[in-house]
C-alpha cells in the first residue's frame, strides 16, 4: 500500500507522545514492505491522519481526490481541554473528523467506549489500535535501584504535575538521599510555577531537566530506579511503555490507558487515589522491597515486548488500512 501519514510531529527531534508513536509506527509499516509518506503531498491509497492541525489538509485531499481517510484520535479534546478558552473550535473540529473519516482509531478501550458515548454511530467504523514502541537499543535495559525518580510529560493538571509538586517533599523528607528528575514543560502555569518552586526549595534533590530528545529521555531512563506518572486523563500512557521496556518500575495513576497498560504481569503497579501522601507511601514501599522492584524491572520489558511491540500494533492497524482500500479500489475499477 501506499500510505500518507499526517502528522505535526515526527523524525528524530519529536517532542511528544504522539510524535513518538507515531514515528515508531511508520517505521514499522515501511519495515513491512509498505510506501509511507509522512507530511508530504503523494499519491496515496489511504490517508492516515495523526494531527489536528493537519485536519483541513487531510479533508480536501479525500474529497478532491477520493482518498480513504483514517483518523486516530490520540486523545477526545472533549475531555482533555473541557472549557478552556480556545478549546471549542478544536473541539468541533474532531467532531468533524469523527463524522467524515472513513474509519477512526482509538489508542485504548477507555477512550473508545467514551466516544461511542457520545457518538453510537462510530461503532461500526471504529477500532482500538494501541501504541507500540520497537525493542530497546542493546545495553539500555535496567533501572537503577538508588537512581533519580522521574517525572515525563507536560507540566499540566491533566498529568499530574501538582501531584508531583506535592509528593516530592514527603518522599524526601523520609529518603533525603533520593532525587527527583523533571523532565517536559509546555505546561499550565500554576502547575508549573510549583515544580519550579519544587526545584528551588531542593536544589540538590529535585533538578528541572527541560524538555528532553527521546534519546537522552532514554538514558535518564536506564539510569532511574523509579517513573511515576500521576495522570488525572491519560487516554494511553507512551512514558509507561518506554520506561517499562527499558526495564524501569512505573507508578502510575489507574486512570484512563494506563489501566489497559499495567497489567498484573506488567513491570509497574497502579495507584487508585490521587492524594500526593499514597503517592509518596507507595515510592517508599517500592524502595524497601528489594524483590519486589527487581521483579518489575524484570517483568517489564518482557511484557511490553509481548503486548505493546510496535510490528504488533503496525500489523493491526495494517489490517484496518487494507480493510479500508480494498473497497475504495473495487468501487474504483467498476
């Protein structure tokens, strides 16, 4: 097949989830024989679109040219903006998009049985297609049982960063030699006014690492005894994947994807509350189990590889691509 992926985000400096996922998705299609295009006007059999952003540019190529059109909804902006000024037009625009794409793809359960809440006729024409992400490079597996605990992400409500700014201390104050990572921005500004305020309150134990290239987000990985990820909406959990395919135990807030990711077998544990004290006692509980945090940094690269492998998810949505040209080409040549 010839695809054309659109995307705002992709190649070797991507700054998002998305971008990550999206990236490692693309690779695994080419690997397997397909053309992709990424961003780029071609000639295509299927238009898989990835960002909003891209949205006008993806609807005129399907009505001037015929073009069946996939759109994965990474996350519903329904539920991540709510009543942020701004928010309605984007809001509406993926409405559009879930009325007119061909087929339209989910990244979890959660998030497609919330649109088919609020739209039953998406059922028919709607799939899951989780995230994937691609074996870890040789030599990057392990955590470090005393190394940093990392924060990844926006520094945003909906990610939990206030519950970071509000954990750190009470974990500190009980293992003083540990330190805390942040790594992201593009933030809200209360929350990440607080995660400054965090740094500049322990200087020595609470670094603020900016927004990192995925390489160097894997390295502080592979030297992490610990990510935490206290997600208030979560619609899949790209950090918890990549942490847990390199071997680092994950925290996670069971909100969201991140339910549908950290199984029992799974190399992290989920935390049903979002008070920062059962937070911070679960952090501390892991350091004091010593097999218990081997054991999930052993169980979590063989489970991501196992459930979350990106040729997997690539031959899933390979099927629904193929589904969705096969009929476009019969009407075509009749």
């Amino acid at each position: 097949m010839r695809v054309l992926v659109l995307t705002a985000d992709y190649g070797a400096n991507v700054w998002s989830g998305i971008g990550t996922a999206v990236s490692y998705q693309v690779a695994a299609l080419a690997s397997r024989g397909h053309d992709v295009h990424v961003s780029a006007p071609a000639r295509a059999d299927v238009i898989h679109l990835h960002s909003l952003t891209l949205a006008d540019a993806a609807l005129r190529l399907k009505q001037q040219f015929g073009i069946p059109l996939v759109y994965t909804a990474h996350s519903l902006l329904r539920v991540e903006l709510g009543g942020r000024p701004g928010a309605c037009a984007w809001i509406q625009r993926q409405q559009m998009l879930f009325e007119t794409a061909d087929h339209v793809c989910f990244v979890s359960r959660c998030e497609r049985g919330r649109a088919l809440q609020q739209m039953p006729s998406l059922a028919q024409r709607s799939s899951v297609v989780p995230n994937g992400v691609p074996d870890a490079a040789a030599g990057s597996h392990g955590g470090r049982p005393n190394g940093p605990i990392i924060f990844a992400g926006r520094f945003t409500r909906n990610k939990g960063a206030d519950i970071i700014a509000r954990m750190a201390p009470l974990v500190l104050e009980r293992a003083p030699a540990r330190q805390f990572i942040l790594a992201g921005g593009h933030g809200d500004e209360f929350e990440t006014s607080s995660l400054h305020r965090l740094a500049a309150r322990y200087p020595q134990q609470c670094r603020l690492a900016g927004w990192l290239p995925r390489d160097e987000l894997h390295r502080l990985f592979a030297e992490a005894s610990l990510v935490v990820i206290p997600s208030r909406y979560e619609p899949f959990g790209m950090i918890a994947l990549e942490a847990m395919s390199l071997g680092v135990p994950v925290l996670a807030c069971a909100s969201g994807g991140l339910a549908e990711i950290i199984q029992p077998d799974a190399g992290g544990k989920l935390i049903h509350s979002l008070l920062p004290e059962k937070w911070a006692g679960a952090c501390l509980e892991l350091f004091d189990d010593d097999h218990g945090w081997k054991r999930l940094s052993l169980q979590g690269p063989r489970w991501v590889s196992s459930q979350f492998h990106v040729n997997l998810t690539a031959a899933r949505l390979e099927a629904i691509l193929t589904g969705i040209v096969r009929p476009s080409h019969e009407f075509r040549n009749n």
